[in-house]
C-alpha cells in the first residue's frame, strides 16, 4: 500500500494570496512597509513565522502579539481559501487507488477547519499541524511520528510538496519526495501539477 503525506498551503490549499494579505494587513496595523513580491520570495524560500520574527526584530515590535495578530487575519480570511487545481480529482484517485493521505503542515488547527470548509477532511488518515509541538520543517519529527504509528513502509511513502524545504524533510525522513517546484534529483520527482501525480504510478 502507498502513503501520501502532503504538505497543505501552496500543495493542496492555493493559499498564499490569503497569507500574503493577512501579512499585509499585519503590517499595516503596526506601521511597517510591505513590498508584496519581496515578502513571497521569503515566505516560500523560509516561512512566515522567519518574516513575522524578522520584522518583529527590526520593528521592536513582540514577535507574540504581532503572530496572535496575524493568526487572527488569517482565520478571519480562510473562508477565502480556495483548493489547488486538480486537488480534488487527484484525492479521489488516491481513494480509488487505496493510497493513504495524511497531512503535515506548520499551519494551526485552523487548517482542520479549512478542510472540512472544502469538503476534503475525510480523505485524511491524520492532519498533523503546529499544535503537535514538533520541530519546524526540515526537521522529519512530525513524519517519523506518523511513519512510526501508521508503520508506513519508508519505500512506499511519499511527501508531497511545492517547496525545497518539502524535499528536504522528506529526504531527512527517509522517504521520497514529490515537489510543485524542485527539479528532479535523488530522492525527489519533480510535478508541473498536482494532476501530473497519476503518471508516477
């Protein structure tokens, strides 16, 4: 049996648009300059708690209530949220197939709620996300956790992802990985969409 463990914003959820105006307004609401095309590139090359931290440094502003601040936006913008191209049509393969899906995000509890919102949550095992208390990507914590209670054959499960850090905890866990952005390399095959996942198998 294979196993899928997908990453959620920018793989499954088409996201970033709503991060981004929720990082917007949070810098707003505090009296800081956003530039929109600079704050992607950190945000998909790091994260969003590296530019909360940076700009909390820079700014003197607590990283805490700018984050409570910016969780609060983007609760309030999930309803926004729309699927992936091919999210859906590749999760009822998976189904037809007997693959396994489980979810490990950095995103809050938020996301279980967003799932249900998209009528998706049940194609999901388990939905490990930052209220687990793991070590942030690329550390494989959460996917040695679910490998070890699903004993999931590291041969037979994949991370599925659209940026390097989605590789690289992958390859730390053992096992391979499938990426929206990463070129072909070992252990990682690149897709040009979520689609293009059928082919592999």
């Amino acid at each position: 049996m294979k196993n899928f463990i997908w990453d959620l914003d920018g793989t499954i959820l088409d996201s970033y648009k709503i991060i981004l105006k929720s990082l917007e307004e949070t810098c707003l609401y505090f009296d800081m300059d956003f530039d929109y095309t600079s704050v992607k590139k950190h945000i998909l090359k790091k994260s969003v708690v590296s530019f909360l931290q940076e700009k909390s440094s820079e700014k003197k502003v607590s990283y805490s209530v700018m984050k409570d601040y910016f969780s609060e936006m983007n609760s309030y913008n999930a309803s926004s949220i729309k699927l992936m191209n091919g999210a859906k049509e590749i999760l009822n393969w998976t189904r037809l197939n007997d693959i396994q899906n489980y979810i490990y995000t950095h995103k809050s509890d938020t996301a279980i709620q967003i799932l249900k919102n998209l009528n998706i949550d049940s194609f999901f095992e388990e939905v490990v996300t930052s209220s687990y208390g793991f070590k942030r990507k690329p550390d494989s914590q959460a996917l040695d956790y679910l490998i070890e209670k699903y004993n999931l054959d590291k041969q037979k499960t994949y991370y599925i992802g659209d940026r390097l850090i989605d590789k690289e905890v992958a390859i730390n866990a053992g096992i391979k990985s499938i990426n929206l952005t990463e070129k072909n390399s070992y252990n990682n095959t690149y897709i040009s969409s979520l689609s293009s996942i059928e082919r592999l198998f």
